[in-house]
C-alpha cells in the first residue's frame, strides 16, 4: 500500500501538555508497571478493534507508555497525541526500539492540529474518559480521518444504574479522577460515539474478564467509519 499524503500540522505542538505534579509521574509508573496486566485483560477487544490496520498515517490519542504499539503496522507514521509529559520518556524510547516512526504531540484530544480528512486512522485505548470534553475530542477524530477511514476504540464506561458497580464508581468517583488525571469513572462514550455521525459504527458492550479494576470492567470496544 503506498503511503498517502502526510498531514499538515497546523499550529505548533508543545507547551500544551500537563505536568501534575505527583500525579504526571505516578500515571506514568503505574502504567508502565500495569503494562502487560492491562494489555492481558484487554487483548480480546484489542485484537478485535486494532486488528487489521493497514500502513499509513495513524493518530493514537493518548499512547501512554505504548501498550499498543504493538498492534501499528510497518511502515507507518504513528502521529502520538499524548499531553502527558511524564509518559515522553518511556513512550519515545520504546518507538526507538521497535523502530516505529513516531511523532510525539502534546495537544489535547480536543484540539487536533492536523488538517481536515488528512489522516487514515484514529485508536484509543482507555483515553476518552480522561478528555475534558469527549463529544468535541469524537468530532475532532471525525474531523481529522479520510472518508472510509476507521477510529478504532477500547474504553472503560459507566455501569448500569442501578448495579453495585454504579454505586462503587459513584462513591469514589472524586478521588479517583483527582489521583488518575481527570478520569471519569460514569461516562457513556458509547453513546457518543453512536451519535458523531459516523457513516458505520459497531460498538461492542463487555466487561474485562480476570480483571481486578471493578471500577472499571465495563467497557466498549469497537470500529466507526467516517
């Protein structure tokens, strides 16, 4: 597949990242140590939302420390949105090592500085509940991909109502958005993504199995079609 066409930045990434104090590194140690945890309890939907893309130009919105890097194809340009300045050093050392051609930005999800249907494919993994404003940061992904590009998605939800786990997340609902950098635990980003006005969109509703996070267990994964 011949490469299309790089995106043009507009506007000049950094300086638009965070540094939290305490939190920016601790985020950054626990999912370097949780790295394979979370990459065990979530390879089903994984393999099933990231499996098949093809060489090109691929945004990921908040890579972390890379725990998918593994699902980006040879002979792509990984475009990482990552405001997160504690993760830079873990996240561009492993590129290094893998030898993946990686551009590291630090605009928030929001604010996406590449030009209009200039990108061939979006992933996230565990990043729209921490967005200030997931319905704009699903525009801008919707903005940014090529007709019959994919955003490709795995993401922690709210849980019913009415169930024990509601009521969990609920309770603590505070601190843990403090302690983990805004991330909010009753989130319906399902819903949003139904409602971007994708041309086709497939979202799976499950609960990571042999996980010890009951927080956060439900989950979404799946495709949308620009």
């Amino acid at each position: 597949m011949t490469m299309s066409m790089a995106p043009h930045l507009s506007g000049t990434p950094g300086d638009r990242g965070f540094h939290n104090r305490a939190r920016g590194p601790f985020n950054a140690w626990f999912f370097t140590t949780f790295d394979r945890y979370i990459n065990f309890i979530t390879r089903r939907h994984k393999a099933h939302a990231f499996g098949g893309i093809r060489p090109g130009h691929i945004v990921e919105l908040g890579p972390g420390v890379g725990a998918n890097f593994a699902f980006i194809p040879p002979g792509s340009r990984l475009l990482a949105v990552e405001p997160n300045g504690a993760m830079h050093e873990t996240l561009t050392s492993r590129a290094d090592a893998l030898g993946l051609d990686l551009e590291l930005i630090e605009s928030p999800a929001e604010a996406l500085p590449f030009a209009d249907s200039s990108v061939d494919e979006v992933i996230c993994s565990l990043v729209l509940c921490t967005v200030d404003d997931p319905r704009a940061a699903i525009a801008e992904v919707l903005r940014v991909l090529r007709p019959g590009g994919t955003f490709r998605f795995v993401e922690h939800v709210a849980s019913h109502p009415a169930s024990p786990r509601r009521w969990a997340q609920a309770a603590i609902a505070r601190p843990w958005s403090w302690l983990f950098e805004g991330c909010r635990l009753c989130r319906d980003t399902g819903h949003l993504v139904e409602h971007a006005g994708f041309s086709r969109t497939e979202v799976n509703r499950h609960r990571f199995r042999q996980s010890i996070f009951f927080p956060v267990n439900l989950a979404i994964s799946g495709r949308a079609t620009k």
